[in-house]
C-alpha cells in the first residue's frame, strides 16, 4: 500500500538560560539570606502528520490487523468498530481503526504521564463529544490524538489547544470512506470493557 506521508512538525522546545535570567526570589531567616531559582517549563512538544485518505487502504480483514503507525491513522481492519466513549483498557487497534473511518478522533493517553487531572478532563471531553473514543496506548507521550489519516503526537495537556484545534479539523471528515455513520452499537461498553458487542456476546479472543 503506498503511503504519502507529508509530515508537517511543530517542534517547540524549552527554553534554556543562564540562572541569571532566570527570575529568583530572595528571603532572609536566622542563617543569612538564601536564593530559590524558579525555572518556567517550556511549551509544549507537538508533532503533526497527515496522510492522505486516498492513499490509505480500508478493507476489513480477519485477524491479525498490521498498521504503520502506533495508534494506527488507518489501514486494513476488522468489520467491526468500537463503541466510542472513554476507556480505561486498551482497546482492540483493529477495531478502533474502524471507528476512525467513521470519523471518530481516537485519543490515546498514557495514564502514567497525564495524572488523575488528565484523566478527569479525557472524561468530561467524552462525555461532550459522542464521536471521541479514548482509551490507553503504550506510547511515550501524554497524549496522542489520532483520526483517519492524520495524527498529533503532544507532550502538552489533553485539551490543550493543538489538542482541541485537531479534532475540530479531523473530527467527521467528509472525505472518510464511511464518512458518518455511527460510533455506537458495537463492540465495548466504557469504561471497563471493551470486548462485549451490542447483541452481548463477547469478540472472540483471536481479535486482539
């Protein structure tokens, strides 16, 4: 399958200096003054790639699904999608490709990195927005949104505005090969489980 991958990169990195310009606050106690040195963090680190839809294959295939990113911007995949909503297990990527091409966002987050606050926040975005499907990925970054052929890497927080700016562009993409149709009424029910389909029976333990 070809790929075209235009890759368009917003490396921002933090800035360094001297503690000379750095700001410092004095205080005085019995020992003699002291200096504490606050350092700001930098913005954030965002890198963005775009693939083009036509370039990228939609068949739906048996298992196992093989994709080129990790999460997955689309590719071969299962026939079945994933009940968009927010998640606190992996999900199957086969299945999550699939909602993609219905144009769910697929937010990833590393739970390790992002903290109870982050988690907080993926929830309440869920809950606003019934095309966002969020769950845990083993990636290095906090945060890694991801929609059919398109995806932001981001050391910055869940609803930062890269964050927001690329759902609102990503999200329900009328170019999708099945631009529209739902995020419900297959498999996974939030938050805990991802394998029970819509008639209650369980996706067999060969699609992982």
């Amino acid at each position: 399958m070809r790929r075209l991958l235009v890759i368009v990169a917003l490396v921002a990195a933090a800035c360094s200096g001297s503690d000379a310009d750095e700001p410092a606050a004095n205080t005085t106690d019995e020992s003699g003054p002291t200096t504490t040195t606050v350092t700001e963090a930098g913005p954030p680190t965002t890198v963005s790639l775009v693939v083009p839809v036509g370039d990228i294959s939609a068949n739906h295939i048996d298992p196992p699904a093989v994709f080129d990113q990790a999460p997955s911007i689309g590719g071969d995949h299962y026939p079945f999608w994933h009940n968009c909503g927010f998640y606190t297990v992996e999900l199957l990527e086969g299945a999550a490709t699939h909602s993609m091409e219905h144009g769910a966002v697929w937010i990833t987050y590393n739970a390790d990195l992002i903290g109870t606050g982050g988690l907080d926040t993926l929830r309440a975005m869920s809950e606003a927005n019934e095309k966002l499907l969020i769950s845990p990925y083993p990636h290095d970054e906090p945060i890694v949104a991801s929609a059919w052929g398109a995806q932001l890497r981001t050391s910055g927080a869940a609803d930062s505005v890269e964050v927001m700016a690329f759902i609102d562009e990503w999200i329900d993409n009328p170019e999708l090969p099945e631009a529209g149709v739902t995020c419900q009424q297959a498999a996974g029910v939030p938050p805990d489980d991802a394998r029970t389909l819509s008639d209650g029976s369980q996706v067999p333990d060969e699609w992982n």
